[in-house]
C-alpha cells in the first residue's frame, strides 16, 4: 500500500501525492470528517496528565522525561505545556544567581559588589569540588528553592538557597549553603 501525503485542496477534496507523484483526489465527506473526528478523541483520551498537571509536576523539580515516563503521555504533550514554566525556571535562576553581594572589604580592598552565582561558584571551586550543577524549583510552599549540586571529595553535595523573587532575597536553607554563603570551611561529607 502507497503512502499519500496532502498536497492541497480545493475546499470540497483533498489532493494527496504519493512517493513517486502520482496525485489522488480523496472527496471531503462525512465519513472522512466522522473517522478524524473518532481519532482525535480517542488521542485526547490516552492523556493522563491536564496542563496544570504538567507545569505544576515542572516547576516542583520533575523533568519531562520523568514525566513521560510516570504517565505514558506523548513526550511532544508534554513538552508544550512543560515549555513555559521551563523558561520561568531560566528566569528565576538567573535571576537568583544575578542577585548583586557586598563582599566584605579588610584594611587592602574596599567594599565591592558581586552577584550571588559568581561568588558561590568560586568558593565552591577554591575548595576543589567537581560536577557543578545549578537548579531551581518550587517546594509544597510554593518558595522558591536554588540549589548548587557538586562533589567534594568524592561525595555528592548540595546548598540550598530560599529564594524571594520580588525582593531578591537569598536566605541559606542547609549546613552546605550556609557555609558557602559565609565564606566557612565546606563540609567534606554530607550531614544525614
């Protein structure tokens, strides 16, 4: 059986060409409108997941691969709702890591200004760690959480950050975050 792909039409027929170009006249009829009108019911059907599903599960940390494969919906469903509340993810943490620090000054250097994400990444590189990875999402308070993911010493670490969008404020949340954010020696293993 040949395959036919729509080439155009006139309104009351579809023009469908096959591979080789040999062009098919298919007429526009109730049966044809019935058999698409069935298929895309039964597409809508075999979604488990509603949109605010979807953006709720992203923005809480899930990834659409997760997702995917936690609910059996089509990737390409999934990444149309997911896309928007990625891009706020983008934002947010850009945002985070964008947040201007006074660094301290001593009786050499005066008072300066840096931005959160760049004083963070080099402590966490003065101390030697490897894998370093940034990430945002919202917890069940709906307060936004940053997180810095590496390894020290062969052992996984993470600092976490609260975040309030509207003032720019960054408040440590664990023993690794605030050790970073005041410039102590990083736990060489993680605390249980």
């Amino acid at each position: 059986m040949d395959e036919l792909r729509i080439n155009s039409t006139d309104g009351e027929h579809l023009v469908l060409e096959s591979h080789d170009g040999t062009k098919h006249k298919l007429l526009i009829d109730d049966a044809l409108r019935q058999a698409i009108r069935s298929n895309v019911t039964v597409a809508k059907s075999q979604i488990s997941l509603t949109p605010r599903e979807i953006q709720t599960a992203i923005r809480s940390g899930s990834t659409v691969e997760q997702l995917a494969s936690k609910s059996g919906d089509p990737r390409e469903y999934l990444e149309k709702f997911a896309q928007p509340v990625l891009d706020e993810l983008t934002h947010v943490l850009a945002s985070a890591l964008g947040v201007r620090i006074s660094v301290a000054g001593d009786r050499y250097n005066e008072v300066s200004q840096t931005e959160f994400g760049e004083i963070i990444a080099s402590r966490l590189h003065a101390s030697g760690v490897s894998d370093l990875s940034w990430s945002t999402h919202r917890d069940e308070n709906h307060s936004w959480r940053i997180e810095v993911k590496y390894q020290l010493n062969g052992s996984n670490q993470t600092g976490i950050w609260s975040f309030d969008l509207k003032k720019l404020l960054l408040s440590p949340e664990n023993e690794n975050a605030v050790a970073l954010s005041t410039q102590n020696q990083l736990p060489t293993t993680p605390k249980l």
